[in-house]
C-alpha cells in the first residue's frame, strides 16, 4: 500500500527548518490515482499534509464499490486521459466521495486539504478518531495492523546452552585440590581499610571486633556496617493519560455528580485538558459524551437523552453554501451563548444551553473549538459556582 519510492525529507539537514515552498509548477512524479489534488493538479510542492491527503483518498478508495471514480478506467496511458483524471479528480467534493461512510473519513479530508504547507498536522488526534471508530464498529483486533509491531522478547532457545566440557574425573581432582587448601583464621576482606598489614600498629580496644563477628561483604566504606533503609514510599513520576481517557473519567465523573461546585471544577478541567491536549482543538467523540452526561446532570438525570453526535446525511444535491452556513450559525449562536451564559437563572437553562452548544458544533464538520467556545465553557463553570451560593 505505501512505498518510499518518491519519498524526501521535508526538513533541511543543513538549516534544520522546513523546505520552502514555490509558486513555481513542478513536473508531475506519482501515482496518479492517490497524489494529492494540489501536487497533482495544481503542481505544488508536497509536504506532510499531501501525504495525508494521498492516505485519505486510499481509504476511501478502499472503502468504495468499484474504488475512487477516477480510477475505474486503468492507468492514463495518453495526455488526454491523464487531463480527464485530473478534471475528476479537482472536481470531486469530499461529501460525494464519502457518502455511505462515517463521517469522520470526510472530516479527515477536508482537515487535509486545510493544512498550510509547513503545517504540522494533529497526528495524535486522527489516530484516536479512527481507533474509537474501529471500537465502536466492533473492531477489536486492531492491534494487528499496527506497523511496525510492538518488539517481544524472544523466548530463550534452550538448544543454544551447552554443557560443560570438563570430565567426571577432572571435576573430582578440582574438588579435591579445593578440600585441601587451608582457608583458617584469615579475615576476610571488605575493603581496603579491614586489611591487615605487616608492620601496622594494633588496633585500639575501643575499635576491636569479636572474632565471631561476620564482616559484611556488600557494605561500603564505612567497614562493613550496615546502612539505614531507605524509606519505600518515595514519588513516583506521574502518569500521563492520553486525551480519550482523561474524557471519560470527566463524563463518569459528571455522572456521580449533583453538586454545582464539583460540577463547575469538572467543567473547567475539560476545558483545560481540550487547551493542552493536540493542536487542533477538536471535540471528539468523548467530549461530546461528556456534554451529553453534562446536559442530562444539569436537565433531569432521570431521562434518557439522544447523543449529540450525529452522522451527518449527505446528498450529492447538496448545496455548496452548507458548510458556510454551518460556520456562520456556530459563531451566532456561540456568541449568543457567551451573552446569556452569565446570566442563566437556574440549572435547566444551562442544561439548554449545553445542547445548544452541543447540536451546533455537530453541524460543523470540523467540530472545533474557538476562543468564543472554550469563552462559554468558561462562562459556564463560573455560573455554576454563583448558582451553588445562591
């Protein structure tokens, strides 16, 4: 599936900073089907994210009945129909490709073809989609097509042991020879300063030792006395716990709680860990679990609500206009939500507004949270502590 055949370093080994980028159109050099539409059709340099982009299309060609549209005609073998497969290919919107398939396969190519040139893309972020998504499509194994694999210790071959070349008889004459050497009354030595040397003075009564001692062998220079244990419960480095995991003891944490106060530190630490975790600042599927046992600790723990998150339809009629809307509705009502957030009366309004906040962050494909988000979540926290006084 992937080959290094094309492949260079997209860092300077000289300057030690990323390769520029030129407006200048370069030959084409690649697969035809899967290079990404901006080095394939529009000349660019390639970076990171084209190689994302080319993982992108091979997923969903993978995925597809028949495979991609473009590729259903072979390998171009003239000008003509190389011009056709680009043409396909610029024209192609994400939402006809990925149709019939979760949306977080659109939702990684639209994140693709966003990346700026010298972009680092979230790496840790789309493999934890894509593991979730293989969790919740009952996908267990998914260990198996992790490359390269995890090293395993090697079990220790018993045939490479072999056995002592020495004979019975040599053996016995080695013990015999050992029985006969006179080891008595010699001290025995620790370290250079329990060594007794001719010619020494002896030793003082004070410092005299029973001829039934035993030296310690393993001690140290201070002549064979034993050292004080060290205490056992030292600190230990702490632990960190990815993304998804650190989601989910927030929601089940949410879930046991009833008081606003606990409730508002809970809000504040999802906040913190969406700012410090990953560089895109997405909402994935645990957070919008845990806005889901948000909203129904703040509304009424005994209902049962739909999860916020939901497959978008798609429909090759769609209007291009959709996702501009989507984005324009998301800062409306964000906005909306930072104005009123300060001024909510009691509990079930802010239960509303978290499915307000919820709902309009699912209609965005990018699901990604501003600085107008991460301001309600704020927002939030704080009411919930004037509430608990009040």
């Amino acid at each position: 599936m992937i080959d290094f055949g094309f492949s260079k370093r997209y860092i300077d080994p000289f300057t030690r900073r990323h390769i520029p980028d030129s407006k200048q159109k370069r030959d084409f050099l690649g697969n035809y089907w899967f290079t990404s539409v901006g080095v394939h059709c529009k000349g660019k340099v390639p970076s990171r994210r084209d190689d994302l982009e080319a993982a992108a299309l091979m997923f969903i060609h993978l995925l597809t009945p028949g495979g991609l549209p473009w590729t259903r005609n072979g390998v171009p073998k003239t000008d003509e129909q190389h011009m056709r497969i680009k043409r396909a290919k610029q024209s192609a919107r994400p939402e006809d490709l990925c149709r019939g398939m979760p949306s977080e396969f659109e939702e990684f190519l639209r994140y693709c073809r966003r990346l700026k040139f010298a972009e680092r893309p979230d790496y840790e972020h789309w493999m934890n989609e894509f593991q979730e998504l293989a969790r919740e499509n009952g996908f267990t194994d998914i260990d198996k097509f992790i490359w390269p694999p995890p090293q395993q210790a090697k079990p220790v071959s018993q045939k490479g042991l072999k056995r002592p070349t020495c004979t019975r008889s040599e053996m016995e004459d080695v013990l015999q020879d050992l029985a006969k050497l006179q080891l008595n009354h010699r001290p025995a030595l620790a370290n250079q300063t329990n060594a007794r040397t001719q010619g020494t003075q002896a030793a003082k009564p004070n410092d005299s030792k029973n001829e039934g001692d035993a030296i310690d062998l393993t001690g140290d220079s201070t002549g064979g006395r034993r050292t004080p244990e060290q205490p056992k419960n030292l600190p230990r480095t702490p632990v960190r716990i990815k993304k998804s995991g650190r989601l989910r003891q927030l929601r089940v944490a949410v879930s046991k709680t009833t008081d606003n106060t606990a409730l508002s530190k809970i809000v504040a630490e999802f906040a913190m860990v969406l700012k410090e975790t990953g560089t895109s600042k997405t909402l994935t599927i645990d957070g919008f679990c845990f806005l889901d046992a948000l909203y129904k600790q703040l509304g009424d723990p005994a209902v049962v609500v739909q999860p916020m998150r939901t497959s978008r339809a798609r429909s090759s009629n769609l209007d291009q206009t959709v996702e501009v809307n989507a984005s324009w509705e998301k800062l409306c009502v964000i906005t909306r939500l930072n104005l009123h957030v300060a001024k909510a009366p009691d509990n079930k309004a802010l239960a509303q507004m978290v499915a307000d906040f919820g709902a309009v962050m699912n209609r965005c494909s990018s699901h990604t949270i501003t600085k107008d988000g991460f301001g309600f979540l704020e927002g939030l926290a704080a009411r919930l502590q004037v509430l608990n006084r009040s």
